[in-house]
C-alpha cells in the first residue's frame, strides 16, 4: 500500500527531472550573483575531475536531453546511496537487537 | 547556495567540515537505535525527490535564480535525523558527481544545507505551536531555513577573508529572503500534498 505511494511520488521526481529541470533559469543562483557583483567569483576554482559539471553529460549536444539524462542518473544514484547508507545503519544496530524481537 | 572551491579557505574548510563530520556521526549514532526498517524507502524516495527539486531553478528579480534547498522539506517528512542523512546523500552527491558545490567546500556545504537548517526547522517547529496557521508556520520555517543559510555563508566567505563581512551578509540575506519565499511556498505546498497523499500517520512522529 504504502509502497506504492512512495513509487508515485518516485515518479514525481522523473517527471520533475523529465520536464522541469531542463527548463529551469539559467541565472545565476544567490550566492552566484552575490559573488559577480563583489566580484570575488573569479575566486572559483574547478574541481579536480568533472564527471556531469553543470549536469551536463558530456558528448550529448542537446542540452535539453543531457540535462534530462544527467538528472536521472542523479535521482537514481541519490535514492541508491540513501537506501544503501539507511540499509547499513540499520545493519549495523540489527545486532543488538536480536533478542528483543519476539 | 552551493559554494564552489576556491571561495573558502583552508581553515574554514577544516572547521566547517568537523562541523559536518560530527553531526552527521552523532545522527549515524542516534539512528542506529530508532530507525525502522519502514523508515528505509521512505527517506530514499524524499532524498530523490529533494534531489530533482533542486535541479528547478526558479528566476527571483532579473538576472538571479533560486532553488529549493528541502531542509524544511525533509525535516517536516522525515524528522530531523532521517533529513539530515537525506540531504547529506543529496548535497554529496552534487559535489562528487556533478560538480555542484566544491570538495573542500563540502564540509560547509553539508553544514549550510543538510546539517543547520535541519536542526533550525526542528525545534522552531517544536516551539511554534499552531495548528490553525501551520501553513505560514511551515512558509516562514522554509523562508528562515534559507536566510540562516545565506547568513552561514556569509560569515564562512568573511572568515575566509574572501570578503568583509558587511557587504557580503546584506547582498546574501537581500536575495536569500527573497528566495526564501520560494522556498518556503514551495515546502509548503508540497509538504501538505505529500502529507495527505501518504496519509498522515506514515510520517515521522518526531523520533529523535
């Protein structure tokens, strides 16, 4: 019952990626714009290695789709590790526990 | 709000990040004794949709852009503990694969969006008891969420020395209380729908 739901509002999440993320503002965001107009953006160093900078997939011209595609890898990676460092807590307590449950 | 590296320096980095660290070792340590094993696809399925929502930038004034954070979010769904887990899976994953928000910068990072605005929305909410206006409660968690950020940044910048405090604190907050409205509306609006959608007995009941 309840797993359902939690797949509906998953599928929010797609469309979310699917329809309106590729059509966000391209703006810069509060401490972007903050940054330009004192001028110490220029401060920004890139990071060592780019795997989606921008989530942007590299090779794909369309900036639509690559959005789109960047985006969801993104979910999927983001509810992986969620539920894989949840399972591992839950493991880690699981132990203790035995005796308790009847 | 993601700081890029570069805009913090090393002992700002360090201390923010033991910051991060700690906090999230503390919630590590009190989740292992109240997590459920329903608890588990619940927080996976608010990390992604956190995660999708933070990809919307929505266009405050001309020229600046706002996004939803979720920290209001994710602590009204899930209950401090769970959010500050989900949001660290978030913003981490922003950082290691996509470049949002520096490595170094992590550390201030997890503590500006996953670790502070959590704890601010949980007890404002414990302490702000209302139920014939818990919509403009909920707005004004999410606007205060996003302004305490953006004064955290603001002072991380200036220990850093990347700028002086004044001017970088009344250009953050300007923008980052008008952001906040968004995100404020935003959280509440999707806070109700979720709410009523699962039912209200399948949120957390403030397991701390």
């Amino acid at each position: 019952m309840i797993a359902k739901k939690l797949i509906f509002i998953f599928g929010i999440s797609l469309l979310i990626v699917i329809f309106l993320a590729p059509f966000a503002s391209s703006s810069p965001d509060g401490l972007e714009k903050v940054a330009e107009e004192l001028t110490f953006m220029d401060s920004a160093q890139d990071n060592y290695y780019e795997i989606m900078p921008d989530y942007q997939v590299s090779g794909i011209n369309n900036s639509v789709i690559s959005t789109i595609l960047s985006g969801l890898m993104g979910v999927c990676i983001t509810i992986g590790l969620s539920t894989g460092m949840m399972m591992l807590i839950k493991k880690k307590s699981k132990n203790k526990r035995q005796y308790k449950e009847v | 709000m993601h700081i890029p590296d570069g805009f913090l320096d090393v002992k700002t980095c360090i201390a923010t990040a033991t910051v991060s660290v700690s906090s999230i070792g503390y919630t590590v340590g009190r989740l292992k004794n109240t997590l459920k094993d329903q608890d588990i696809p619940k927080i996976g399925v608010i990390s992604a949709f956190i995660f999708a929502a933070q990809m919307v930038n929505f266009p405050v004034g001309i020229g600046t852009s706002g996004h939803l954070v979720g920290a209001t979010l994710a602590t009204l769904l899930l209950g401090p503990l769970q959010a500050i887990i989900a949001l660290t899976s978030v913003v981490a994953i922003q950082a290691f694969v996509f470049q949002d928000g520096g490595i170094m910068a992590l550390g201030a990072n997890l503590m500006n969006m996953a670790i502070i605005p959590v704890i601010l929305t949980y007890f404002l909410n414990r302490i702000l008891i209302t139920k014939r206006y818990e919509k403009i409660k909920i707005v004004f968690l999410g606007w205060i969420s996003v302004v305490s950020m953006a004064i955290l940044v603001s002072i991380q910048l200036s220990l850093s020395g990347t700028y002086e405090l004044g001017s970088v604190l009344a250009f953050m907050v300007f923008w980052h209380m008008i952001i906040g409205i968004g995100e404020g509306v935003i959280t509440c609006v999707a806070y109700n729908f979720i709410r009523n959608f699962m039912g209200h007995n399948n949120l957390a009941k403030e397991v701390v």
